[in-house]
C-alpha cells in the first residue's frame, strides 16, 4: 500500500506541523531564546549545553526536549518523501539493528513496523507527551512531575532513533540537497546535550558510535566508560 496511510503523514503538509512553543515573557521562554542565541553565535556546542547559572535543570531540559523534538521532525521531512514503506521496510538501523515499536496502546506488543510507520508513531507519540501540560508544564511555578527526567530519557532514546535511520539510511540525501553540516550541527547539540546530563544510555548510541566518536572525540573517553 504504497503512498497511502502513515506514509502520507510526512507529505508536504505535514511537514511542518504546529511547532511547541514557550510563551513569551516566561522563564522557559527565555532560556529557549538563550540557547538558540548561543548557537547561533558560533559558540562551541559544548559549552552552550552545560546548565547556565541559577537556572532548573528540569527547565533546561525541557526546552532542550522541545527544541530537538522540533529540529529532527524537520529534519525527518526532508528525507521523507524517501522514506517509504518499500524503502524502508523495517526500521532498521544498519545490519545489526532493527527498533521494534511498542507503546502500550494499539501495540502492546514489540512489533516490526516499516521505518516510516515507526517514525510516524514515535514521533506522535512525543507530540502528545510534549503538549501534556502535566509532563511539560507550559506556565511557570508549576512544578514538573517526579518521573520527568526518566520520561525526558525515555523520550530523547526514541529521538535518537530517527538521527539512526537518517544517517545509516539517507545521508546520501541530506548530502545532495548541502544539509549535511545542518544535520551534524544538529547531532552534535544532541550528542553533548544527552551526554552531559546522562540523559542517553550507551546502548543507544551504539549504531552511531564511530561517526560520534569523530565528531566529537573529546566525548571518547566519557562515552567509553561503562555505564
Ligand atoms: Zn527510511
């Protein structure tokens, strides 16, 4: 059933869905405006994931979460009109590795989904977490729940998931259309972030362990040690 049912979900339209948005004048807001600001000003990555002074962890996750939510579900649209059931028909993440959907609701049980399907759903499935007030309190001085740092790990592992598929899948795409340092830029950010907070188990890295052991070689020695 090629071009019908979560395939099309990516199509033009929906390529860009409504993005998360921080109001403005909060604090979230702010920190949100902080970190795009110092990124874009060519400061090393490494320094601008490291928590600002007299700012909440929880808070700089969040934004974080957010903003990378939103970052590699354009990414994904790039590359989506070739990501196709007959493409991609397990969501696999080289030879070694095949991702298995489960979510305790329409499957409850590990299942092998075509790599659009998977992104399809995983990424829904953040969307929803994300504009869950009560996971994700958009107002300040609502305090976020207990669990939010394992509900942000468990979040950005799936995340990950999609930075696998598109560079062991369709780099070749992202480097036809010159988006390779865009991307990478993109990866780096995540890869520091996730790493300075222990955010991401090794295990996860593993399909891209090589490729983020040149990028950043000074996360070698962290990202050796057993975990
Ligand atoms: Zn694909």
């Amino acid at each position: 059933m090629a071009g019908l049912g979560f395939h099309n979900f990516f199509a033009k339209d929906k390529t860009f869905r409504p993005k998360k948005k921080f109001e403005p004048g909060t604090l979230r807001y702010n920190l949100h405006k902080h970190a795009d600001e110092t990124l874009s000003a060519g400061i090393d990555i490494r320094e601008t994931v490291k928590l600002p002074k007299d700012e909440e962890l929880n808070d700089w996750i969040a934004v974080h979460v957010v903003d990378f939510f939103n970052r590699i579900n354009l990414l994904y649209g790039v590359i989506s009109d070739y990501c196709t059931d007959e493409s991609c028909p397990i969501m696999s993440g080289g030879p070694k590795y095949e991702y298995l959907w489960c979510d305790n609701d329409q499957y409850k049980k590990p299942t092998h989904l075509s790599a659009p399907k998977y992104i399809a759903l995983l990424m829904e499935w953040i969307e929803k977490q994300i504009n869950d007030e009560t996971v994700f309190p958009v107002q300040v001085g609502i305090a976020f729940p207990k669990n939010f740092q394992s509900i942000c790990k468990k979040l950005l592992s799936r995340l990950f998931r999609v930075f696998v598929h598109v560079y062991i899948h369709h780099f070749d795409r992202i480097s036809q259309i010159g988006a390779e340092a865009h991307v990478n830029t993109c990866y780096k950010h995540f890869i520091y972030f996730v790493t300075e907070f222990n955010l991401l188990r090794k295990e996860e890295i593993e399909p891209l362990i090589q490729m983020t052991f040149r990028m950043c070689p000074d996360l070698i020695e962290k990202l050796s040690k057993k975990q």
